[in-house]
C-alpha cells in the first residue's frame, strides 16, 4: 500500500525503512531514549509499519504496530521529524493504519502516550475502560543498561 499525502509518500513497504534513520529518532525520543540499533532493527522486522516518506525517499515518520493480524495490535513509535510537522502528516499516516486491509476486525487496538491524546482521540481511541483489569511489567530502563547476552 502507497498513498500521497502532498509532497509525501505514506507506505507499508518494509524494504523502504531506514534503519538509522528510525534509530536517530527512536534513541532521544521520551519513550526509547537510549535504544541499540539492533534493538530496533529487530523490533521493525517483528512488526507491521507505515513509513512517511519525503519526495526524495528520506524517511521522516513512522507508524509501528505491534499485531497478530487477527485479534489485536498495539500502536507505539510514531513520530514525524519536527521540520515535516503541520502537514497533517501524523493523521494521515494514523488513518492509513487503521483502516489498512491487515488491521481490520481486530478485537483491541491499544496505544501508549504522554502527551498525544487529542490525536488518538481522533481517530476514536479512548481511555482504557476498566484500568483495574490491565496490568504491565514495566522496565523503563532496559534501554540504557548494557544487553545481555544469552
């Protein structure tokens, strides 16, 4: 799937992801700072990803879910790099998403955000409505700890 959002290209294409590029952004964002690039590369190659392309195939922006394909996918690193901001870039490449023919009839879609909720919102998600039932094991500093290798 491509579609063309102005100057930009949104696409489901895996070869046209850039590693280092996604890897440059993902290792100071708030939610993966310090990430290896290994890390990332293998996270990319388990999961279903849009990248937001710029007419000269420079990656600015991605979309990353997290899926089985048929019951349920968790949406994280998406971003789009601050000089390609205000061209509605994050909405379409999100709206893409869910309406992509390997994301439909999924029981639960969730996400994670600090700060973007009226973008989700948008697109119908919500607050979790039983948050008594959802639990997490959370390292928030796996990234910045030296791997082990086993």
């Amino acid at each position: 799937m491509e579609i063309t959002h102005g100057a930009y290209v949104i696409s489901d294409d895996p070869a046209r992801l850039d590693v280092d590029a996604i890897h440059a952004y993902l290792t100071t964002s708030y939610w993966a700072a310090g990430i290896s690039r290994e890390t990332v590369a293998r996270a990319l190659t388990g999961s279903f990803c849009l990248g937001i392309y710029t007419a000269d195939n420079a990656q600015v922006g991605l979309v990353r879910v997290i899926t089985d394909h048929a019951t349920f996918a968790y949406l994280c690193d998406v971003y789009v790099l601050e000089p390609h901001r205000g061209h509605g870039l994050a909405k379409a490449a999100i709206k893409a998403t869910l309406e992509h023919p390997k994301l439909q009839n999924l029981r639960r879609f969730n996400l994670v955000t600090r700060d973007a909720h009226s973008l989700y919102a948008r697109h119908g998600f919500t607050a979790v409505a039983h948050p008594d039932r959802y639990m997490e094991k959370l390292d928030p500093d796996v990234y910045r700890r030296p791997a082990s290798r086993s």
